[in-house]
C-alpha cells in the first residue's frame, strides 16, 4: 500500500543522503532499508535516523532476489561489483563459484551494475538494474537464502494516527549498571506490552548503552503511553522513533 501511491520518485546514491535530503524537506517522504533476514539490521539506516529530526511512518517488507549481471567476456575478469549488502547475501555462492574474487563495493546494486556494464565485468543486481542498464542477466537467485527478504521503513515528518495493527521502535539509553536492561524490560511486562525486537544501538559515549526497542502498539494510545511514560522515567535518554502499522505479507515489486 505505501509504494503504490502517486507520486514522482527520486533515487539517491546512499541511504544516508535519503535520509538527509528528507530532514532538509528537500524531499516528503524517504524509503530505506532497516533490516534483511540474511546479513540482519542495516546499521546506516540506524544512524541517520537516529541522527535525524524523522519519524518511521510505515514499514513493507519486499523478498529479494540477486542475479549475476554482466557480459560473458566479464566472465574472463576476476572482479565482482555490488553493494556490501547483496555481497553478504550471495556470500556462500561468490564462496562456490568465484573463490578470491575482487569485490567491488558500490553504494548500490544500481550503481555497481551500471559501472559493470560501462568497463564489461560482472555484478550482482537486481533484474530491474539489468534492464535499465540493458545489461544480460547470466545467472538468477544467487542469494544463499531462498527466503531473502528486506524490511523498509518509510520516512518522514509528523507521526502516524492510530488506526491499526501498529508497532512502535525507540532507542533507549539506560545506565551502566546491574540490571538496568532488565529493569526496562519489567516495565514492558508490568504493562502486559510485548517486546518484538530488541537490538543494541551505537552510543555517542562510551559505556553508555543504547538499545533500540520495537513494541507492539500506538506511541497515542493510552497503554502504550502510559508504558512510555515510565520507561522515560527510569531511562538516561529516550527518543521514539515513529509508530507506524505493521508489514502485512512481503511484496514482490
């Protein structure tokens, strides 16, 4: 539903210049990976919202699938262009089929297919980078995991109204001592909310501990606000990141 409304739409080189230009209202709305079943959370995308005055709007998760893209002379040539993260996700295959290759890191599969193309070497990419470089797709699904699927946030300013099946996602500094992490987490237990993610989070000091958490429900409703409230309370720092409905069903775009 959120990538099927009208609008013009704008690639960017890097998911922090996404995130920049849409802080800078350069642009409405920012879609960014923030997480894939193989290589797990992308820590960029972690950063620059952290970093940012956004709010996460609304989430979709999108199977990903990576091809072998090129011409068949790149074959003869031991260099292999992507993006960090779609070489993670095909690592076990470029392991099999191209021990020791040069690795060509790129700040996207678009970019990486494009270079590919201009100097006759490979990529990994997508089918929809083939066909806007008109380059040839030499093998498909070359991703390690059949299941492979990216979850993205939408973001932008303001915050969502509750109306649904929503989450929220935090980051929440809590102090350096025993229990402290557990004294968070009796919180959300006290309040019967249920925790459905919990990662670490970069921290600006050393020996500080952030950690990013994802509840279920709306930042609006009372239970939630009440729990919030308290988790304030008794944390260092705490900033909501955005409330936002859940990802129904991957989409195949």
């Amino acid at each position: 539903m959120l990538l099927e409304t009208q609008g013009e739409y704008h690639p960017l080189p890097r998911i922090t210049e996404v995130i920049k230009a849409v802080n800078s209202s350069n642009y409405d709305i920012g879609l960014v990976p923030i997480e894939n079943t193989t290589e797990g959370n992308v820590v960029e995308t972690i950063n620059g919202l952290i970093r940012s005055d956004l709010s996460i709007l609304g989430e979709i998760t999108i199977p990903i699938h990576h091809s072998l893209i090129g011409s068949k002379s790149g074959l003869n040539k031991q260099v292999i262009h992507s993006h960090p993260q779609a070489i993670g996700q095909c690592g076990n295959w470029l392991d099999v089929h191209y021990p020791g290759v040069e690795i060509a890191f790129h700040n996207s599969t678009a970019e990486a297919v494009q270079t590919a193309v201009s100097n006759s070497e490979l990529a990994i990419g997508s089918f929809r980078a083939a066909n806007l470089y008109n380059a040839a797709i030499l093998q498909e699904s070359i991703e390690d995991n059949s299941g492979n699927i990216t979850r993205f946030w939408l973001l932008g300013k303001g915050k969502s109204i509750p109306t649904g099946n929503y989450r929220t996602t935090m980051l929440v500094t809590v102090k350096e001592e025993v229990g402290s992490l557990v004294d968070t987490l009796v919180v959300l237990k006290n309040h019967r909310v249920n925790l459905g993610k919990i990662d670490s989070a970069p921290g600006s000091i050393l020996d500080e501990y952030c950690f990013l958490l994802t509840i279920d429900g709306h930042q609006d409703t009372t239970k939630i606000a009440r729990t919030l409230s308290e988790l304030a309370e008794i944390s260092l720092t705490m900033k909501i990141l955005g409330s936002y409905q859940k990802s129904s069903n991957p989409k195949n775009l």
